[in-house]
C-alpha cells in the first residue's frame, strides 16, 4: 500500500474497479455467467457474489459502530459460506440483484471516509486487492468462453 492512500482515494479505487467489473459484465448472458467452468471452478456469479462477502467481511469490522452492515438474501456460495447464511440468507441467484445488493453495502462504506486511521486503510486496501485478483479470474473466464 503506498503511503499516499488515504481512505478517501481507495474508497474511489475500489469505485474504479467496481465500474470496470460491472463493463465487463454489462451484456452477459446469465446463464453462461452462473455456469461453472469445465475446471468446476467458481462461475463468474459465484465470484461476484463472493466479492460481495468479502467486501462485508473486509470492511464490516472497520465500520463497526458507525453503519450496520446487512447484505440481502443470497444464497451461500460453499460449504465456507453456509457459517454465513444467518447473515445472508438464501434467495438472490441473478446477476442484477448482486450488483444492486453490492452497490447498496458499497454505499455504507463512505462513511469511512473522513475517517483516515490505519486500521481502516488496510480493510480497504486489503479488499481492492481482492477485488482486482476476483476481477482478474472473472476476465479469464469471460475470454476463455466469450458470449
């Protein structure tokens, strides 16, 4: 993490990637995004539903207190997430519904800004890391089977 990230400018990293994600899926067929690929690897939906996970999981701490975090009902990605079903729920399975359950939590998130401490820069930080290398495997999987 460089120095000069405060939590300002990796709340609007985080942003970036968040848009450069949702380019990549604008359009997408989703029943090739909830396949899962020959490899039985995560599909694209489980990606993005455990981006969504992740983002409470890195940034529910450091919020603790300020905002609540409560995701809707979607259903767990594996049997990790099962443990998280409480939190979660079982419902939500479209692409959709991800992103605007997503961009709702991601909202809660600006009340960090103003608030630059180290242990919020590092939850953040450590979820744009994230975030990248998920987008980063959902872009393989978009070029390995384009539609």
């Amino acid at each position: 993490m460089a120095d000069d990230e405060d939590v300002a400018t990796l709340l609007a990293r985080i942003r970036e990637e968040q848009q450069r994600l949702r380019a990549l899926l604008a359009g997408k067929d989703e029943a090739f995004l909830a396949q899962r690929p020959p490899t039985g690897k995560w599909s694209v939906l489980e990606n993005v539903r455990h981006l969504l996970f992740a983002e409470h999981a890195h940034l529910g701490r450091v919020t603790s207190g300020r905002v609540r975090f409560d995701t809707p009902n979607l259903p767990p990605q594996d049997v990790k997430e099962v443990r998280r079903q409480r939190m979660v729920g079982t419902e939500t399975t479209r692409l959709g519904e991800l992103l605007a359950a997503w961009a709702s939590l991601h909202e809660r998130t600006n009340v960090l800004d103003g608030t630059d401490t180290d242990e919020a820069r590092r939850a953040l930080f450590r979820n744009l890391r994230h975030l990248r290398a998920h987008v980063g495997v959902i872009e393989r999987l978009l070029r390995a089977h384009p539609r």
